[in-house]
C-alpha cells in the first residue's frame, strides 16, 4: 500500500472529534503512507464466497502525518495471531507533540483527571529525545495490549477481517 496526498480536508465529523475548539488548520499539508501487508491466503473470487484473507503481517516502512505545527511519523512491524490479535512494534515520533496531546484533550480522548500526570510522563518520553518538542516512543503491542513508552494505552485491536 503506497499512498500520499496533500491538502487533505478531514471530514467534518472527524474535524468536530478531533478538534471541537478549532484550533487546527482546515487541511493537513501533508499525508503519507507505506506499508506491506501479507495475508495467510490470496485475495481472488473465493474472498467474497468463503472465508476472507486475514492479516497475518504489517510492515509500516513510513506513515508521515503533518497538521498545522504538529507533524507524526511512525514506521514499524507487526505479526497477527489467528485471532486477529497484533504483536510488535512501531517507532513513533510526534514533533510539537503538546500540540498533539491539546487535540486529543479537546477531543475528550484524555480523561481529564489523568492528563497532567499524563502530560508529566510525556515531557520525561520528549526529554529522553533531547528534544522537549519531540517524542520518540515506541508504540508496543504485546500479550494482547498497547502501551505508549511506559504508559499503558488499554486492549490491542483486534484485525481481523469480518
């Protein structure tokens, strides 16, 4: 899977979750993403008639996101059980990741009685680049669960394909 655009006009539903106050440009400038999947079966007819390829394996080679100052990039494997339950890790940088995090705060993605304890483990994670704007973490998924760092994030997803 290759694909990249610019300009990229979020859908208003998505823009209201993710930034109810308005404080993000209308577009991300630049959007981009490269990844192979494998399957444990071809995609042909039989897709639709029997039982539906599963991901088996990802390889993230990039995924570059930039939105207004704030800019994502992560690159990384996975494997996928049977169950559709993914192992791994990805390397995730957030550059002006205070930006990222008032986002997913307005967007009530942070319950609000952990986000300074939360925002206190992020400044360690960006002093640890040597950069305080910068966050380069991995993103590890693991016995069925996701964590950020050290911060547990909750449950893996699960990837199978219905």
């Amino acid at each position: 899977i290759v694909s990249s655009a610019t300009e990229v006009r979020p859908a208003e539903p998505l823009r209201a979750l993710l930034d109810p106050a308005g404080i993000l440009p209308d577009t991300m400038s630049e959007m981009e993403m490269r990844a192979d999947l494998g399957f444990d079966r071809p995609w042909d007819r039989r897709a639709i008639d029997e039982r539906r390829p599963q991901i088996r394996a990802i390889d993230l080679s990039r995924l570059r996101a930039i939105w207004g100052d704030a800019e994502l990039e992560a690159a990384g494997q996975l494997t996928v059980d049977a169950e559709g339950v993914p192992t791994g890790e990805i390397t995730v940088r957030a550059t002006n990741w205070r930006d990222i995090f008032a986002v997913l705060q307005n967007a009530g993605l942070v319950p609000e009685p952990f986000a300074r304890a939360l925002e206190s483990v992020l400044e360690s994670l960006a002093g640890l680049s040597g950069d305080p704007d910068t966050i380069d973490a991995p993103l590890r998924l693991s016995n069925g669960f996701v964590s950020f760092g050290p911060i547990p994030l909750g449950p893996a997803p699960n990837l199978s394909i219905r």
